[in-house]
C-alpha cells in the first residue's frame, strides 16, 4: 500500500447523486464525464454488467489525467436476474415499480479506482437488497408524480419519497443503494494514495 498523498482526485461521474456522496468525505476532487458505452453485452449479468462498466468508467477518465486518483462507479437494478435500466420517462418508470411491488430488487453498485501513473486499479461491488412493498396503483402514480425518478436505475430514489416504497432495504454500505458505496471507495482511495483522515 502506497503512502498517502496529495493526489488529485477525479470522479469519473456525470451524476449529481454520486457527486454529493463523494462531498460528504471533505476531501476536495473533480469531476470528469467517462465517455463509456454502456450497453449490456451478450449473456452479461446485471453484477457483470456494473462491475465492467465502473471499471470502464475509471479508465476512460484516468486515460486524460493519468496522474490522478479517479473513480468509477455504476448502478444495476437486477429483478430475477435481469437488469431494469433507467427508465426514462413516466411509463416505463410506471411499469418498472408495478413489476417489482411485492419483490426483492438487487442493486448492484460497482465501484473502481484507478491511478495509471503508478499501476493502481482495483474494483468492488455491493449489493443491496430490497424488498418493495405491495404497492398499490395509485402509490405508484403519488410517488412518480411527486419524485419522477426517470434517471434512476429501477425508478426509486431511496434518499427521498422513495423510501416510502419500501419494506426493507439489506447492505453493508448504506451509501451504495443511492449511488456510491463510500466505505468501499474510501478504502481504495486511500490504498491508491489519497488521504481521507
């Protein structure tokens, strides 16, 4: 494990939710769009699929700052075994919260970190499991009238109304269901050189 150091650090995010949880550690860093197609590849898991594209992610960005400490992350919601993408607008997002009331959705929430200036990469993921309750026609349309949470993987935003859509949430990362499990990043940040505390 290297020493920390002063090395910047980059999100290698566009996400405003990622770029909040990133600010809660008080460490100053930048923020850099991945240009990363994210398309599933064929036979790809959902947990494949996440941890591919963070790494990608991080890679893209470390690319034009090779000297810097940069983060990836990615988010899946997996419903038996498939993956829900973004929904994009008022009727998928319906559609996607009446197939998963009463059922447990995974979110997969990769994250890598990667300096190429000294070889540094490595990547985790955690998984959240979440129980939506039996929800009712008319909550599904209360909640996305009130939150539309279009640009949300599986149309929920647990940090806000969202949460009211819920019967249980099951992690070891309470930051990764909103975009960016903080323990597991400031782990590698710190392996890779930057001081947290």
């Amino acid at each position: 494990m290297s020493e920390p150091t002063h090395r910047k650090l980059i999100l290698g995010s566009t996400s405003p939710y990622r770029r909040e949880l990133l600010a809660r550690l008080r460490i100053p860093f930048e923020v850099a769009a991945p240009d990363v197609d994210e398309t599933a590849q064929a036979s790809e898991t959902p947990k494949q699929l996440a941890c591919r594209l963070a790494m990608a992610k991080a890679r893209a960005v470390a690319t034009q700052f090779p000297a810097c400490v940069v983060i990836g992350s990615d988010q899946v919601a997996e419903l038996d075994g498939q993956a829900l993408g973004k929904p994009g607008n008022h009727a998928r997002a319906t559609a996607q919260l009446q197939q998963m009331r009463g059922k447990t959705v995974i979110f997969q929430t990769a994250v890598a970190v990667v300096c190429l200036e000294t070889g540094f990469a490595q990547m985790d993921l955690a998984q959240v499991k979440v129980k939506f309750r039996a929800l009712s026609d008319a909550e599904i349309e209360a909640y996305l009238q009130a939150e539309t949470p279009y640009d949300c993987a599986g149309s929920a935003k647990s940090e806000g109304l969202g949460i009211a859509l819920l019967e249980s949430i099951d992690n070891d990362d309470p930051t990764a269901l909103v975009g960016l499990p903080l323990i597991r990043t400031c782990r590698m940040i710190q392996a890779a050189g930057v001081k947290v505390l």
